[in-house]
C-alpha cells in the first residue's frame, strides 16, 4: 500500500515546512495580512512527518488546526522578518525547505507606536510601505545540500512568472498556482510543477492534500 511505501524512507531527515501568512503591525492595534489559510503547508508537513521525517512547521497565521504529532514541531512566527530568523535558525541542518507561507512583501515604514487616530477634517490617510525580506531568496542563495521548494501564486503569465521566481530564488523547484479563483481556505488546487533543467508539469485539479502527498514523493525521490 502506498503509505506502507513512503513510511520511514525520510528517517533521520530534516526538513523546515513554512505555512499561512506573516502579519506586519501597523500601529499596536492593526496589522497588514493576507488570506492564506495555511491548509497547505500543514498538508505538506503532515505528508514529511509520515515518511518519518522530523518536521520544522515554521507558521505565520493560519485558520485550521495545527497537527499534533511527536515528528512535527510548530514555531509560532508573526512577521516575515520572524520567520526569516526562524527558518535561519534551523536551515543549515535541514535537508529540505518547503516554503509554503505568504509572507507578507511590504511591512509599514515607519511602525507607529501608538494607535492612529482619526484626525478631524483627514479623510484619507497616506502609508509608506517597504519591501521585506524574501525567504525563499535568502535561502536559495545560501542552500549547501538542501532542496529548497517555493510556491508561485500569480493571478497573470503563471508559467512565465513561476519560471522567473524559480531562477531569481535559486530554488529546486516551485509549484504554481493560479490564485484568482478561490485557491484560498479551498481544499483543491490545480498546480504546475517547475524544475530545473526540466520542462513544467501541469499536475490536474486535486485536493491540497494529495498534491502534497505526490509533492512529498516528489522531494522524496530528489532527495536520494
Ligand atoms: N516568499 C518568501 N519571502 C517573501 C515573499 C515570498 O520566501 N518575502 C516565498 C513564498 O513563500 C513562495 C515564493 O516566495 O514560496 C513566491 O511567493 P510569491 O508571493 O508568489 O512571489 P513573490 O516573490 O513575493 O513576488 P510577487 O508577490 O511580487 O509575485
Ligand atoms: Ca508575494
């Protein structure tokens, strides 16, 4: 059977799975999000934690249960730059990094340290947003044996832009998907997987957690 298979053949292995998205504060009240739900990095560090991997689920904010498993251990980060920090912290003695987060791209500026107030006569109110750091990039440039996996979410030129992401991020590999159409808390997708030095692969509309079964096998096989 198929999970009698997989079972044991990622012992002794590490890997770092990211899930949901980064919130970036705002003022001490409000923060900048997004809609990841999580679903399917927690799919994914589910499917490692069966082949006996021991698994880093490095989340942000997610609205589904975490797993409960002895082979998986939840870092709990808020921003991008936290979970930057926590992904370093456990990346060199990692075999794999799923990154499967949204973290958030631009954080406030200037954080404001007090709440924002209406102002009387204001009506719109200017915020100066800057870039945050990418993970996935940051990691990519530094990976020694490690398989770096990243995920593109693109409403527009999924394969072409996927394609850019995988070489500028110095990845393995990225699963694209097209995120205009309720890819969001939905329990199916339809994904591409990019390689390099491979042509992509459209995978057909599955649930989150088979993709991360046969991404997992996937892995698997590259890993060996
Ligand atoms: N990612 C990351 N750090 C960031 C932003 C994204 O590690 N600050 C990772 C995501 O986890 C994903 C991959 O990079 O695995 C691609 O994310 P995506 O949002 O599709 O692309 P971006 O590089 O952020 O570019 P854009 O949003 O402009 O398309
Ligand atoms: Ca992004």
């Amino acid at each position: 059977c198929d999970n009698l298979s997989i079972q044991n053949t990622l012992q002794g292995k590490r890997v770092i799975v990211t899930a949901g998205g980064t919130r970036e504060a705002v003022d001490p009240v409000r923060y900048l999000g997004n809609r990841s739900s999580g679903k399917m990095g927690i799919a994914i560090a589910d499917e490692f934690a069966k082949a006996g991997a021991q698994v880093g689920l490095v989340v942000g904010n997610i609205n589904i249960a975490v797993p409960n498993n002895e082979l998986i251990k939840i870092y709990q980060v808020s921003s991008t730059e936290d979970m930057l920090n926590q992904v370093e912290q456990l990346f060199d003695t990692c075999d794999c990094l799923v990154m499967a987060a949204a973290p958030a791209d631009y954080k406030i500026k200037n954080n404001f340290k007090q709440k924002i107030k209406k102002k009387p006569g204001q009506k719109d109110l200017i915020l100066e947003l800057t870039q945050t750091p990418d993970i996935l990039k940051t990691m990519g440039k530094r990976k020694n044996q490690q398989i770096v996996v990243g995920f593109a979410a693109e409403t527009e030129n999924l394969l072409a832009n996927a394609q850019a992401k995988l070489e500028r991020k110095h990845a393995d590999m990225i699963v694209a998907n097209d995120v205009s159409a309720g890819v969001f808390g939905s329990d199916k997708n339809q994904v591409y997987i990019l390689q390099t030095d491979l042509e992509p692969v459209s995978w057909p509309e599955m649930t989150k957690k088979e993709i991360a079964k046969r991404l997992v096998s996937l892995i698997i096989e590259k890993m060996k």
